[in-house]
C-alpha cells in the first residue's frame, strides 16, 4: 500500500463526546476475534449488527462478509455486502464495522476511511490480526464518525461508548 494511503492528517476539530451507548455481548466480542483470527496474517473484516434506538444500540449479529484479505488491508465488495445484509432481519441496523490490523497500530489509515461502509455505525481497529487479549478496550482502535472526520477515541472515552453486555447472545455467520 503507497504511503500516502496509510496516514492521516490530524483531526480538524476536537471529539465531542456523546451519550450515546453500544452494548456489546461478551460472546459477539469472542466471535469477532476468532474470526479475525481465522484469517491468519491477513487483514480482514466483520461487521456488528443490531437494534439501535434513541442514542442506545445492542449488537444482536456478527457477520463476517466474503472479502479479500492481504498483509496489510482487506476489501469487500459491493455483492459481499449485500449478501451479508440479505440474510438479517428488516429492523437490523449497522452498528460497527471491525477490521484487523498487523501490529499494534490502530489508528485508521486514509485506506480505511476510505473503506469505512457507513459513517452512522463505529468503526473499529483490533492489532494484531485480531489476536488481542486486554482488558476492554484497552488497545482497540475506537473510531466515530464526527463533523468529517474519523476521530480515534481514547481509552476512557471508548469504554464509555462501548460497555460489554453479560447477558445476551447473538447470531454469528461466516461468509467466507
């Protein structure tokens, strides 16, 4: 990938925090990694669907779409997206899309925004091809979508954006 795809001008304004919250099953955060996992040492993809509603959303399906995966992107066609979007029911809405990156940075790159599928959903950034084992969400790249601009929230804010939920359980498939 040319360098001019991989960094990113700084964000032209600041991050406004917001009250919205994504409530995450501990087992679609399970699913996520061994699915970013499968793919060995190639970047790859998997999207968070669900319920969304008043500032409050629950993943409810984690969908990993056909794609191509190399060292150091991934990209998903427009015919892979909607196969994957085909499959889940009408009320589902696209809460995050997650792909994985080679090492331990996770910042988007310009490849990235560019490949972003909806800047309604957040976007997120796991190192390591997805072999990650912190505390949430220490070390994930957590990006949302503001005024234009991808901004990389950090620790705090991000746990404060996404909580992980004991309790629920949800769909996984597996287009590949």
């Amino acid at each position: 990938m040319e360098d001019d795809l991989l960094r990113r001008e700084r964000p032209p304004h600041p991050y406004s925090e917001t009250s919205d919250l994504l409530s995450v099953p501990v087992n679609a955060l399970v699913a996520t990694l061994q699915s970013l996992q499968r793919t060995g040492a190639r970047e790859s993809a998997v999207f968070w669907y669900g319920d969304r509603y008043e500032g409050r959303a629950l993943v409810r399906a984690v969908i990993t779409p056909a794609q191509t995966s190399a060292r150091g992107n991934y990209q998903v066609s427009a015919t892979a997206m909607s196969a994957m979007v085909g499959v889940l029911d009408d009320d589902m809405k696209p809460l995050a899309q997650i792909h994985s990156h080679p090492g331990g940075w996770v910042e988007h790159s310009r490849y990235d925004d560019l490949m972003a599928s909806s800047k309604k959903a957040l976007s997120l950034v796991f190192p390591f091809y997805g072999h990650w084992s912190q505390r949430w969400p220490v070390g994930v790249g957590v990006h949302e979508w503001q005024r234009g601009y991808w901004h990389l929230l950090g620790d705090a804010t991000a746990g404060r954006r996404i909580r992980l939920d004991q309790t629920s359980t949800i769909l996984e498939m597996d287009f590949r």
